[in-house]
C-alpha cells in the first residue's frame, strides 16, 4: 500500500498508538479495543491523502446544513487564532462521506462533534471531538496548536464533560491541572484526519470481510493491509 512517509512522533509530544478491535487471526486483541502501536500498523500511501478522499471513490454533493455547521465551528476557532483542517471540513460536509465512518462502525461509534476545548496540557492548543465509541471506551478528537499543526488524538476522557462538570461543581474523573495525567491519558494516532478516517474505514471493512470469511476481490487495499500481518509473522 506504499511506503509509510517519515514522521518523528517524538516531536507531538504524546505517546503514539492506534486504538482498535482485532481483525481475525491477523491481529488479536483481548477486549473490544486494544492500543497498538504506530509503527506496526500497515502504512497506507501518503500519496493517497490529498484531502480528495479518492481512495473513498470521492465525497459526493455538498451538505448546506453540514456547511453552516462547519462554518461556525471555525468562525470560533478564528477567534483563537486557529483553523480547522480542509480535509476534515471536507469530509463532514458532503454526501458521501459524512456519516460514512458511523455507518462501517464495528463497534458503533459514532461522529458527535464538540465546541472547541482547552488542552489541558498546552496553553492556546484546542481539542475538538469529532467521534466517539457508542460507550466511550475511545473519544477522538483534532488536536489544534497555534503553530498551524493539526493530527488525531484519542483519549478515554470526554474533556466536554470533563470541563462543564468542573464548572458546574460536580465530580469529575481527573484532574485536569495535573499536565502530566493528562498527557498520559492523550494519545496521538494519526497525522491528519484523512489518514485516520482511511486507516478507520479500511479496518472496519477488513473486520466484516474477515468475519463474513471472503474478502471483496476487487478491494486490493484490504488484501494488501491484510499482507503486512501476514509477512510480520515471525518465520515469513
């Protein structure tokens, strides 16, 4: 599927690893979700994320309603100083792919979107949850820095409850200014939203394929994701 570009995850400053189910006897996991870590995962052709979505067979008509919803989201970034990345608004607000991530879901996750929030670990750095596991065992989010970088984070927490039930007075699960946990609870698993929303879709249909005991055989990309397990064995 092509070479994986270099990427130094020492410089995010979070520890890297892609949070997911199991896929067959290719790849195990204990519960529902298990973290791996980056630099095992398949790579997947960073010539492939142009924010086109072309390995999605392309992203359909724009959603007006999708739009104005993108529109204010930024528009309070702005105010910030920050914007939101063009492959992510891409993606939310056409057609075909909007939803697309809900609905190959193997674990019912789904897409819910938050206002911006402080990170709690880097002052004017913003977190925006974009999707969630329907029972919050993994929350994603874009990780925003003033620098202009953008990549994916994940984390058990839900860091909109987190803040409003510190607001409100109420009990929360962490303490939010101890920079060090919450840095352990924040992990980076994607350089752009597009190789997360590739690497998601790819992974739940391989999960269906495999369950359902034949791959599609024009999907030469799932054969391909599958071959990097096969040929990681030890003996191969």
């Amino acid at each position: 599927m092509g070479e994986r570009t270099a990427f130094d995850v020492s410089s995010v400053g979070f520890d890297a690893a892609w949070h997911a189910t199991d896929l067959g006897e290719y790849r195990a996991c204990r519960y529902t979700y298990e973290s791996y870590s980056y630099e095992s995962l398949p790579p997947l052709g960073p010539d492939l994320h142009t924010g086109a979505f072309q390995w999605f067979g392309g992203v359909g008509d724009v959603l007006p309603e999708r739009v104005v919803r993108l529109d204010g989201l930024a528009g309070k970034l702005t105010a910030r100083g920050l914007t939101l990345p063009q492959d992510f608004v891409t993606f939310q607000t056409h057609a075909n792919t909007y939803l697309s991530l809900d609905e190959v879901s193997v674990t019912g996750c789904w897409t819910n979107m938050s206002e911006p929030l402080p990170s709690p670990v880097e002052p004017g750095a913003v977190l925006v949850r974009f999707f969630r596991d329907q029972q919050d065992c993994v929350i994603w989010y874009l990780y925003l820095r003033p620098t202009g970088e953008t990549f994916v984070v994940f984390s058990h927490l839900d860091y909109e409850y987190e803040y409003e039930a510190r607001q409100d007075g109420e009990a929360v699960q962490t303490d939010l200014d101890d920079v060090e946990e919450q840095r352990a609870a924040i992990f980076w698993c994607a350089p752009s939203f597009e190789e997360f929303a590739h690497r998601f879709w790819v992974e739940n249909r391989l999960w269906r394929a495999i369950s359902d005991g034949e791959l599609p055989p024009a999907e030469a990309q799932l054969r391909d994701y599958l071959d990097h397990y096969v040929l990681s064995r030890p003996g191969a």
